[in-house]
C-alpha cells in the first residue's frame, strides 16, 4: 500500500531543495506578472489594433481557456516524464509566448491573412498551455523533496509568488508600458524571463532521480481520483477560494477606481490586498507546520486553517456588502484579502496530505481543472452582476456564499486521514534531500 505522510522528526530540506523552492516561488510569480500583463495594455492593444470589447473580452479569456484544459495533460505529462525538465520546458514556452507578443502583427503567408487580433489569440493560448504545468510540477517537486512537516511554509511561499506576481505587474508593468509600449513591455518581460532558466537548470542537476515518476503515478487514472470523497470535499472548497480570487485579480483595480481613487493612489490601493494575502500566507503556513511538527494531524491542521480563512473571507466580504463607507468598506476588502492568505497557504499543502506524493500531480491537475473553471465563472458572472446593479453588494454577497459552500465542503467532506490507493506503489525512495538535522 501507499505509505501514509508522517512527521519527521530528524532531518530536513538540504539546501539544494530550498533553493530550488525559491526559484520554484519565483517562477511562479514571473508566470503571474506574465499571464496578467494582457489587462495593462488592453487599453493600447485596443486603439492600436483597432479592437472592440467584445474582442478584448476574447482575449482576456483565451489563458485560460487551454490553462484549463491542459490540466489532465499536465498531470499524464508528469506521470511520464521528469518534473524538472518538464517545468524548464513549459517555463520556455510560456516566456517565449510572452515575448513573442510584442511581435503581433498581421500575417500573410502562402496568400493566407492573419490578423494581428488571431496571432495575439494564438500567443494567449500558448502561454496557458506552459503555465499548465506550473502548479502540478510544483506539487510533485515539493511533496518529493519536502516532508509534511514543512509543506505548510513551502507552499506558502509558492503562494507568495503567486500574490507578489500580481503586485508588481500592476505596479511595473504600468511604468514599463508608458516608457516603451506594450509591446516592449511584453518582448522585454518575456526576454528577461528566460535568465531564469539556466539557474534552474544548474541547480537541479543532482535531483533528477528524486523528481522522476514512480509506476504507481503511471498507472494512476483520474477516475480513481474522482471517485474518492475527500477529492470532492477539497475541489469543492478550492472552488470557493478560488472564486473570491478571481474576484480580487480581475475586479479588484475597477473596485478600488469607482471607489474614488485615481493616479497613484489607484496603483497601490489595487496591489495592497496582494501583499496582504503574502503577509497572510507565509505566516499561517509557517504557523501551520509548527502545529504539525508539535504533533498534530497534518490534514486536520490544514483543514481548520482553509476553513479559518475561508469563514473569515465570507465575512469580511458579507460585511462589505452591507456597508456604505468608502473607508470602511475598502478596510473590509483588505481583511478579506488577509483571510484568504489564510485559505491559499495551506490549500495545495491540504491536497498533497490528502493524495500522497506518488498522486500529488494527477490530484492537483484534475482539482486545479475545476477550481479554474470556478475562477473563469467568477469573472464573468461578477461583470454580469455590476451591469445589472451597478454595485459590489450582489458580487460581494455571492462570493461569501460560494466561499461558506466551500468551508463547509473542506470540513465535513475531507477525512483526517490520507486517502489509501488500491495499487501497490514501487519507485525510487531517495534521501538526497534529507541531509541536515533539523535546525529548530
């Protein structure tokens, strides 16, 4: 049978492993500056090639479009080949995807005409199908080189990357877009991105062994996944998590700006509830490992500390909706976005308990499918929403509900133990990550 998570209690990560999870974090915010650099120059993207809203709407949607899909490809992809080497290649095709945007014009070729507004579809697709990658190759990678003990403050720092990205693209990329263009913002993004590349390369030489699949995760099929309850109860309440997300990263800046502010003031009242959500994170990740390492169930732990920041969100959230003030209604908002960080450290670490690390990447893809699909809802059904009532109230109401839905799921739909798979799992069982004792 598949071995259970257990704490250990003697050794940790070498150094090789920490500094692999670093530029693991990194490449996971240089993914979300460059998936959300498309919303900054819609503006210019529009007059410049003569778009209309309809249109950009298409655009805005095509990511995820294929960054869906790809899910169940992404976890096969794993099953079979080495998560190191995958992850380089998914990073270079999305940093290419980026920077070959700012080449879009139309095409003529063999007497076919392309427009610019299908070449910039066809990037879009594109860059979702690298990123896809991103979060299951993380999933193996730290479920292979961290023990539970410390999955908590791993993931979090994922998680950190994935807010900070946000952050400094509304930030950043705002300033680089005035100076050269759209389209040199998106050439010089994606060309810089690639200096990350070599490091990863180098860095993990000598984990190939660690990262390679075991024959249990070959023969693994998703509908023994789907046919677990406790897959259920946590896609249900990533689902809810991940709606109130969306609701941050698409609506957040057109929330902030019909609340009154303008210029700079916008810029850093729409990234505040990002480095809110970071603060959030890392702290309740750390917290939630030494919780575990004192000798508290790992599932139970993460569990209680999703559904804590889920609650809080919902509250903060359904408070919001009641309030009139701009000031208080706007402090609302940043607890929301606090709670949150709560949710998000501990989400994927809550995954990782409960599938084992031979499941980890076809559990994550197949969730991480569903939980998108939730996200690319919220967006729209958010915008339908503010046309009707021209209001935050109904959105904000309806995210809280989605969001309790999904506490409720976490907690009485996921077992405290870890699922036990019917296959007899064979692989490599590798120590070349556990060197040290432990420092603490």
């Amino acid at each position: 049978m598949p071995k259970e998570s257990v704490v250990p209690g003697i050794s940790s990560p070498s150094k090789t492993c920490w500094r692999v999870l670093y530029l693991l974090t990194f490449a996971m915010g240089i993914s979300f500056v460059d998936r959300g650099t498309l919303s900054i120059a819609l503006v210019s993207i529009k007059r410049e090639l003569h778009l209309d809203e309809s249109q950009l709407g298409v655009l805005a949607s095509a990511f995820f479009m294929t960054y869906t899909v790809m899910q169940l490809v992404a976890g096969k992809l794993l099953a079979r080949m080495n998560a190191i080497t995958l992850y380089a290649g998914a990073f270079f095709v999305w940093s290419c995807a980026t920077a070959f945007t700012g080449f879009t014009h139309d095409i003529h070729v063999f007497g076919v005409s392309i427009s610019s507004f299908y070449v910039l579809f066809g990037m879009r697709l594109l860059l979702g199908c690298g990123e896809s990658i991103s979060y299951p190759a993380t999933a193996v990678l730290i479920t292979s080189l961290f023990p539970e003990g410390l999955r908590g403050t791993a993931n979090s720092l994922i998680d950190a990357g994935s807010k900070i990205g946000p952050a400094l693209g509304i930030m950043l990329g705002t300033t680089v877009l005035l100076a050269i263009g759209w389209r040199g913002m998106f050439l010089w993004l994606g060309a810089l991105s690639l200096v990350w590349l070599p490091v990863w390369l180098m860095s993990t030489r000598s984990l190939d062994v660690v990262a390679s699949p075991s024959a249990f995760s070959r023969s693994l099929a998703y509908r023994q996944i789907a046919s677990k309850g406790s897959f259920w109860g946590a896609t249900v309440g990533h689902i809810g998590g991940n709606y109130a997300w969306s609701l941050f990263v698409v609506w957040l800046p057109y929330f902030v700006e019909h609340s009154g502010f303008s210029g700079k003031q916008l810029v850093w009242m729409s990234s505040m509830p990002f480095w809110l959500l970071t603060v959030a994170s890392v702290g309740s990740g750390y917290v939630s490992d030494r919780l575990i390492r004192s000798g508290s169930l790992p599932i139970r732990v993460r569990k209680a500390t999703v559904c804590l920041g889920s609650i809080g969100c919902a509250a903060c959230l359904l408070a919001a909706a009641q309030v009139h003030p701009v000031t208080l209604r706007l402090l609302l908002v940043l607890g929301a976005s606090f709670c949150l960080g709560l949710f998000s450290s501990n989400n994927w670490a809550l995954a990782q308990a409960l599938s084992g690390e031979d499941a980890a990447a076809k559990w994550t893809s197949l969730q991480n499918l569903f939980a998108n699909a939730s996200a690319t809802l919220a967006a729209w059904i958010t915008g339908v929403v503010l046309s009707r009532t021209a209001s935050f109230s109904a959105a904000f109401f309806i995210a809280s509900t989605v969001l309790l839905i999904g506490a409720a799921a976490y907690w009485f739909g996921i077992d405290d133990r870890p699922v036990v798979w019917e296959q007899e799992r064979t692989g490599e069982v590798s120590d070349a990550c556990l060197r040290d004792p432990w420092s603490a």
